[in-house]
C-alpha cells in the first residue's frame, strides 16, 4: 500500500468516527426518558394540550365547541394526576412498610448496614421538585 491510501483510510476512519459522535450526541438530546414522578405534572399537561389541538384539528372542532370541550379535557387532566398522585402515596406506602417489615428480622448489625443502604440510596435518587408531594 502506498501513502496515499492509507492516508485515505485515516481520514474515512476518522470521518466515519466524528460523524458517529455527532450522530450520538444529536440523538442523546433527544432520548427522554419516562419523567419521574416530580416532573409529571407538567409532562401530563404537555401531553394532554397536545392530544387536546390534536382531536380539535382533526374533528374540526369550532372556537365554540372547543370552548365547550375545554373543561372536559381539565376533567380529564385533573383526574390523571389526582390517579398520579394516589398512586405515588401508595408505592410510598409500600416502600415504608417493606423497610419496617425487613428491619423487624434484622439483627443490630443488619440493621446498621441496612440503615447505610438505604442512605445511600437516598443520596443517589434525583432531587425531587416543586411538584413532588
């Protein structure tokens, strides 16, 4: 091989490498996880605005049938997080429960190592915001 083609080998490679990268990086913006639960309030309104234009658009809703759909697509909003927020309380719930029922059948030692782990864990969990209980 000559020079020249393994200078050109180089360089596909490394386009190949930088035009990865961007890809990566462009795509990673975009990837959004399940919103936590403090972040759902506000997923929840995004995504009922968006379903509310959606069948407005597409049953070709007047400005005064919209105005008459308007509260109940609220209802609908309402009682999506009311369901969020009851559902939230009960694995709350759950996990206060599992820890009591786990600490009972530890010995002392047990209990200070699991006491640890469950700071940990706290330590790790994502902050939670204004909309979180």
């Amino acid at each position: 091989m000559n020079s020249k083609s393994i200078l050109r080998i180089v360089a596909c490679l490394t386009a190949l490498f930088l035009l990865g990268g961007v890809c990566g990086y462009a795509t990673s913006g975009r990837l959004d996880p399940r919103p936590s639960y403090p972040r759902s309030t506000q997923w929840a309104e995004r995504w009922m605005e968006q379903r509310m234009v959606e069948d407005f658009q597409r049953i070709g809703a007047t400005p005064e049938q919209q105005d008459e759909l308007r509260p109940i697509y609220g209802r609908l909003l309402a009682e999506f997080n009311a369901i969020q927020e009851e559902s939230a309380q009960k694995v709350s719930d759950s996990f206060k429960r599992h820890g009591r029922d786990v600490w009972m059948k530890l010995t002392p030692e047990q209990r200070e190592e699991f006491q640890k782990v469950n700071q940990e864990r706290r330590n790790r969990a994502p902050k939670s915001s204004a909309n979180s209980q």
